[in-house]
C-alpha cells in the first residue's frame, strides 16, 4: 500500500497540494494574464515594479534578504529581466527564468532560498548544486551569489 493509498484508508482526505502550493499556483495564473495584457514593450520596466511591489509585501527578515538578492542581481546580470514567477521574485533570460528568489514565509519554512532553473549556466561535472538555503547575507556569501548569477546567466 503506498503513502496516498494508506492516508486515504486511515479516513484522512488526501489533497495533493498545500494551500501554500494552491496559492502559489493561482499567483502564476495570475502573472500569465497580466504579462500577456502588458505585451512584450513594457514588460521589462513593469516586471520590475512588480517584482519591487512583492519584496516590499514580504515580511521583515525576508524582505531583507529579498532587497539585497535583487540588488546583487541586478549588479551583476543586469541583462536578467526581473519578473514574478508563482508569486516569487525571479529574474529571467530570454523569458526562461534562470534565478528566483523564495522567501522563508511563501512555504512556512526556516530559511529563504536562492533557487536556479534549468536554463542556469551551472554545470559542474555531474553534479552542482541549484539552492542555496538564506538565513542573512555576508559580503562573502553576496559575492559568492554574483559570482553564481554571473555564471548561470552567460
């Protein structure tokens, strides 16, 4: 008996996705109608007030890490388009995110993340990491996040 078969014969409903997931996946749909009545002309410009809009929403200790990933971002891959992405901020190239931002509360977990997709230039042999967990940034951890965003990014 597998894990859904057995929550459902201890007469627990099994949903599938956290109202967390749900509301992420709504957030997305959201963005996907937006960005398609913005067009491609302003979407540069406008997905940077969004993106800004969002961090500014975010609870302290979050927006903190938030404010300097986008900051650090910016610096050092200004061709990275910024956007929001399942209601996270990210930054993509050639509108295939590369990075994202997610903060600890989007979840209910103990730390943020810095996450990076598939279209990340990170390859390292077999294996490379694409998350980072964030409890605070030190000079030393945003120069190591440049130095990953200038590489996922080329």
């Amino acid at each position: 008996m597998n894990e859904t078969q057995s929550t459902i014969a201890a007469g627990k409903k099994f949903d599938g996705f956290t109202d967390e997931e749900r509301a992420a996946m709504k957030e997305h749909a959201q963005e996907l109608k937006t960005a398609a009545r913005r067009g491609s002309g302003a979407a540069k410009a406008d997905g940077e007030r969004d993106v800004l809009t969002k961090i500014a929403e975010m609870a302290e200790a979050d927006r903190v890490l938030a404010e300097r990933i986008h900051a650090v971002i910016k610096a050092s891959a200004p061709a990275l388009s910024p956007k929001l992405w399942y209601g996270m901020p990210a930054y993509a190239k050639d509108g295939k995110i590369v990075c994202f931002f997610q903060p600890a509360q989007k979840f209910k977990a103990r730390y943020a993340t810095l996450g990076f997709n598939d279209p990340a230039n990170l390859d390292d042999g077999t294996m490379w990491p694409t998350a980072f967990a964030l409890t605070e940034l030190t000079a030393d951890d945003e120069a190591r996040i440049s130095a990953l965003v200038k590489q996922a990014a080329s």
